[in-house]
C-alpha cells in the first residue's frame, strides 16, 4: 500500500475520521482538543499501518465509550462528587493512542517493518481496551475487590484496586482485540498476552507510583500501552531469531526427504 492513499481511499478515511469526530464532539464524549488530536492519530495510524490499524483504533474507541457509558449512575456513586466523568480530554486521548499512533508514525518512515509495527500497534490498543474494560465494567460487576500489590481488600474505584470478574472482562477485551489483527493465527497470542499483562501492570502502577502521586492516570495509561507495545516487539524479535536458527535445520531435513522420496 502507498504511503499516502489515492483519490477514493483518501476521501474515505477522511470522510470517517471527520463523522466521528464531529459526533464525538457533539455528544460530548470528547473535547474540541482530544477530538482532533484522535482525529489526527487516526490518520497517522492509517497511513502507517493501514485499516488493521484504523479499525483496532475504532474499536477500541466503540467498547471504551459504551464501558464508560454503562451504569454510569452507578459509577457515580463511588466517587466523591457524584459524577461519573464521559468525555475525554487530548490528554486522555495521547495516553491511550500516543503509543499506535508513535507506532504508525515510525511505520510510515519504514515501510520494511510494517508486520511488526502493525502488532505493537495491536498489543498496544489490546492493552489499553483491556484497562478501560476491566476498570469500566469492574466496578460494576466485580464483586470481591484486592489491591493488586497488597493482596488487601479495599473499596472499588480505588487506584490499582481489581477484582477477579474486571480483570477477566478486561482479558476478554484483550483477546478481540488479537481476533481482530490475526483472528485465530498464533499472532493474535502475543496480542492477547500483551494487553493482559499491560493491563495488570496498570494496576501495579496505580496501586503504587499513582496512589502516591508521583505519576498521574494519564502516565500510567501511556505506560501500559507502551509497555504492551514493547513486550510485543520483543516477542516478534525472539520469534524472528528463532525462525532463523531454526531454518538451517528444517531446509537439511527438507532436503533429506527429498533424497528418500526420489
């Protein structure tokens, strides 16, 4: 695929990118700011990664606004204004999209590597679909909630506090976003197991650095898509040395079968 799509294509992803954003703003579920800075990693993440990465954007952008949405009278209870907040800012937007969208961006200046960026870019919206799902539909369904790093029961709502149904919903989440960049191909493992384990390190970040306030939620979202991300590169890498280890043997014992059936 070119770089910069041509004439229909082009107008297409514009044509999409813009009713979104425009919806976005009039329903309020983002800022004027955060609706044009999700606009522009859209684009980015198109022109780097093409409509694998469009679409895991999308989707991730579907299940976090209706798990934001859902029971939100409920949500609302927890917290100490009673207001359970919807629309996001361009901070909000950065810390869940700034990693796919720094992605495409380096995809979009090497072409030459475009199947392992277009797996951190999956790791990194797996992880962060996973985090807005477990937190999101946490509250509302768990039913036991442990701080992650203390093993203590504590309230929900808290940071870096889970729950067994909120962590399972969020590995759930995970695991479409892997069906959506490699369906039932053993790719979709490294994307699931990379949202799971960004997702959980989430929380040890909450429970610890965000609790403390040495770093807000915002830096903790980033994290745990970056940390996705990278944890997805080095298992591309490993699977890649692996392979070339490996080949020097199977093309000996290809040849060999070859003799035997000849």
């Amino acid at each position: 695929m070119a770089l910069f799509p041509h004439g229909g294509i082009g107008l297409l992803i514009l044509l999409i990118l813009g009713s979104i954003m425009f919806i976005c703003i009039r329903t309020k579920k983002l800022t004027i700011p955060a609706a044009l800075l999700a606009g522009i990693i859209g684009a980015v993440t198109f022109f780097g990664t093409s409509w694998i990465g469009l679409l895991s954007l999308i989707l991730f952008f579907i299940l976090g606004v209706w798990a934001t949405s859902h029971r939100k009278d409920l949500k609302a209870k927890i917290t100490s204004d009673g207001i359970h907040p919807e629309g996001r800012k361009a901070s909000q937007v950065f810390a869940n999209g700034g990693v796919a969208g720094i992605v495409s961006f380096i995809a979009c200046l090497d072409r030459s590597h475009i199947a392992l960026y277009e797996l951190m870019v999956a790791a990194s919206l797996a992880s962060a679909l996973a985090d807005t799902l477990s937190s999101e539909l946490g509250m509302v369904y768990g039913r036991n909630f442990y701080n992650i790093w203390s093993f203590k029961r504590e309230p929900k709502g808290l940071d870096g506090v889970v729950s067994l149904e909120g962590t399972l919903i969020g590995a759930a989440g995970a695991g479409m976003m892997a069906l959506l960049y490699a369906g039932f191909d053993k790719r979709g493992i490294i994307v699931l197991l990379a949202g799971i384990l960004g997702n959980l390190l989430d929380s040890v970040l909450g429970a610890t650095l965000e609790r403390n306030k040495y770093i807000g939620n915002d830096v903790v979202n980033f994290l745990n898509t970056f940390f996705a991300a990278i944890f997805a590169g080095a298992c591309y890498a490993l699977a890649q040395q692996w392979y070339v280890h490996r080949m020097p043997g199977i093309t000996c014992l290809q040849k060999e079968i070859k003799i035997l059936l000849s």
